[in-house]
C-alpha cells in the first residue's frame, strides 16, 4: 500500500481516539470513511496514462443506523407508479373505476351518472337505455353538463303528488293507453293516505311505505287491490327516479318492502276468509241485475248494448275483445267464440291489436246464447258500408270508438241500480261464477260439451275433461264429446 495511504488511515484513527486500533473496513462506524479511502487511493494504483484520470462510480454502502442519508444515497429510488388517466368520456368497452367520469355506460345498456355532471358530486343515478346509441347519447348528455352545461333540473324537495301527477303527465304525453294512466291515477286517489301524498319526495321513508298498505287493508283492500297499489308505487318510483324526484330508491329498500306487501296480504286473506282470493257467486251480479245492465247499456247503444251485455254474460269475453268481433267469429252451431283481437285504444276505429298477453284463445258460448248470437251474425251481414261485417259497428261520427264504448259502458252502470263497484268487466265474473256454481246456489253447473245445464247438484270432479281432444267418456247430463 502506498506511504501515503497508510498515513491518511493512521490519521484517520488518531482523530477517532483509538491509537493503534485495526482498521476493520467492516465496522459501521468506519463505513462512511470507506469512499474516502477508495478515492484517494485510485490516484496511487497505477500511473495515469491520460491528463485526466478516468471517473469511477462511487461505492454504494450502507449508511449507519439512525442516519436518513440511506433513503436517498443508500439505495436507488423507486420510479413514480405508473396511473391511467380517466377517459374524457366513457364508451362500452372502456373499464374505468366508479367515480372516475361523469357517466358510465355498461354492457346492457345500463348508465350510471352524476345529475350535477361532475364526477363524484351527489348521488350517483341509473339511466336503463333501450339501446347502445340511446345510452351513449345519454352520456354525452351527462358528461356536457360538467363543461358548463345547465345541470338536471331536481325535485327532490317537491311533495310526493306532485310526482304522482307529473308521472301522469308523461304518460298521456307519450301515448300511453289511458287504461294504464287512469288506473294509476284511480289507485293513487282511493288508497294514498294523505301523509304520504303530502310528503316530500326526499323524506319518503320505511314508515311512510307501511302506512300506505296499514290503512289499504283497515280501509278493505283486497289482495287484488293490494297488488295493484304495488304496482303503481312501483311504476312512480321508477319515473322519479329517472326524473329528478327521488335522489335514490325510496320507502327503505326492497325486502323490507315486499315483506310489508305480504304481511298485508295475509291480513286481507284473514279479514276476509275466502273472498280474499276469489270471487264467488255471491259477489257477482246476478240474472235479473244484469238484464237490468243490458236496458241501461241500449238506453245509450240502441240497437246493440242489450245484445253486448248479454253476449258478454254468456261467453265470459272483455268489452274490447267483443267491439273486435266479426261474424265470422261466432258458431252458433258449436256454442263457440273465436277471440283472436281487441280493439285499440291507442288508434281509431278499426283498428285492432292481439288481446291480453297477446294469446287468441276459443271461449265456450252457453246454448241459452245461441238465438242472440244467430241474430248478431245476420245483422252484421245485411249491413251495408264499411260496418258491414262488424257485431259491434261505432256510432255515427264517432273515431275513437274503444273509448266511446268504454265511457257508455260506465255511464250505463252508473245509471242503473249496480254497485258502486261493479263495471262491464263484471259480467266476466259473473260468467265464471255462473258456469261452475252448483245448481242448488243458482248455478248452471254447465256440461263441458253441450254447454247446457248438466243437472248435477255438485261442481264435475276436478279431473273432468275440458277439451275436445280429451278421450270421450260419458258426462253427468248424459251426453258423450264429440270424437276427435
């Protein structure tokens, strides 16, 4: 080693206070002296071959302990983590963490976005689009409010009918067929308890959503009417919610919500024993009421209400499904009526649509109803003009014919010693009630096949054949079914 090496060292321990000690280059105490050593020394090794000396690296030790400089010298730092920035607007195939962007479209169409525009400012929202380009368009809706675009209008302040009635509003406004909207509306004014209706949109809890079904049930809702109040606080959600009425769903959430339903439903079933779920023969207009119906109905449809209402009584069919019968939907001869169609309520006269759950079926006609359905069929047919055909023809100057009927058919009940209650769908029930109801209660007790009365004083077994393709065996009335 070099003189001059050896007495840098031997200085270097003098000033330590330790004379005579062994230099350990191992020791920490002596680590940091090391790159000292090592650049002095590199000048001594050899002899330069250059006027300046090559650099070489610094050696890299570690820093004795307690001492910071190893967080920066001691060890190499780490580069920065590497982050995606968030998409200015966001596609369906983009995955960006919830939050990040204004609105995001899913997979099914679904949108999740903030009403003010800015990420993360308010409650986050669902928008359910029926296709990619109307979700997408909704977005870029959303995610323009946040560059300066007027934000959603809200009414999370206003009372919960005023909800109600915008939701109305929307739907006569998009063209909904007016059974649906009145029927909301009819459910809303009978059963919405006035608390609830004068409730803010915002504050409508649990408490309020029991209160509705608590007072249906001591006020006599069925399980009929129960289920339709669900239904229309169901539909009024949905809108206030896309609406700027409801910041999130209401009244609690939904298990809460359904075991309020069904404690109430099992509270109507016992208040009311068997009439909870069914209508019985006892409930429904009898004979004489209904020919009193029929004399109200031709008051206001001369020619034909008498004939609809007894038509409807012997066939079981709704009040559109009959305005869309022909002549050649009825088989006098087979006791049949072939319901394939109902009127539209939605355009004018004629036109027609499938019927309810869009399923044609085949009603049964009792034979009491043959004479009426043979004169129907004769009218239609000597009837001259674009009528022809038609069991059921509008009045003069009259377009909206599904409508008109709807309306005489409640003016007639109105007018006549019926039921508050009672409406021209009722000669359905009375149909049913009729048909299966043993004689000894007023009954028909009818035979599946001749679809005249059987004479049996008990309802036919429960495993009785009811179609024409079933095998043939003898009934109670003594006729056999036809063969296939």
């Amino acid at each position: 080693m070099p003189a001059e090496l050896l007495r840098i060292i031997e200085r270097h321990t003098r000033q330590r206070g330790v004379p005579g000690a062994i230099w350990n280059p191992h020791t920490a105490q002596h680590a940091c002296f090391i790159n000292t050593i090592i650049r002095a020394g590199s000048s001594f090794d050899r002899t330069p071959t250059r006027t300046t000396p090559r650099p070489r690296p610094p050696l890299h030790l570690p820093a004795p302990l307690g001492d910071a400089s190893h967080r920066q010298g001691g060890q190499r730092p780490r580069p920065p983590r590497r982050t995606r920035a968030a998409p200015v607007r966001c596609g369906m195939s983009e995955r960006t963490p919830r939050g990040a962007v204004p609105a995001r479209v899913d997979k099914n169409n679904r949108v999740a976005f903030y009403p003010s525009g800015l990420a993360g400012v308010g409650s986050r929202r669902y928008h359910r689009a029926s296709s990619a380009v109307e979700a997408e368009s909704f977005a870029d809706g959303i995610i323009s409010l946040g560059r300066g675009g007027r934000p959603l209008e809200t009414h999370y302040t206003e009372p919960a009918f005023m909800a109600m009635k915008a939701f109305l509003t929307h739907l006569q406004n998009t063209g909904q067929p007016r059974g649906t909207w009145a029927q909301y509306r009819s459910n809303w004014n009978c059963w919405m308890p006035k608390e609830v209706a004068l409730a803010r949109c915002c504050d409508l809890y649990e408490l309020h959503w029991a209160s509705v079904f608590t007072a249906a049930v001591e006020n006599g809702a069925s399980v009929g009417t129960l289920s339709a109040i669900t239904r229309t606080l169901g539909a009024l959600m949905t809108f206030g919610m896309h609406h700027g009425y409801f910041q999130s769903e209401p009244f609690g959430p939904t298990r809460m919500r359904r075991d309020v339903v069904r404690a109430a439903k099992q509270a109507a079933i016992g208040r009311d024993g068997d009439n909870a779920t069914g209508i019985t023969i006892d409930l429904c207009p009898h004979a004489d009421e209904i020919s009193e119906y029929a004399d109200a109905l031709e008051m206001v449809y001369p020619g034909y209400g008498r004939r609809l209402v007894l038509l409807a009584f012997r066939c079981g069919a709704r009040i559109m499904e009959l305005a869309a019968l022909r002549d050649d939907d009825l088989d006098p001869d087979q006791l049949t009526v072939a319901i394939g169609a109902q009127l539209d309520r939605n355009r004018p006269w004629p036109a027609t649509r499938l019927p309810k759950n869009h399923k044609p079926r085949v009603a049964d006609l009792w034979g009491i109803g043959e004479d009426n359905a043979r004169s129907l069929i004769a009218d239609a047919r000597n009837r001259p003009g674009p009528h022809a055909g038609w069991l059921f023809p509008p009045l003069p100057g009259v377009t909206n014919w599904a409508d008109k009927l709807s309306h005489l058919a409640t003016d007639a009940a109105r007018a006549c010693s019926w039921k508050d209650t009672w409406t021209f769908h009722w000669t359905r029930h009375s149909y049913a009630a009729y048909s299966l109801a043993p004689t000894t209660r007023g009954g028909y007790c009818l035979c599946m096949w001749c679809r005249h009365p059987s004479g049996m004083p008990t309802p036919p077994p429960p495993n009785a054949p009811t179609s024409r393709s079933s095998p043939a065996t003898p009934t109670s009335c003594g006729c056999s079914p036809p063969g296939p």
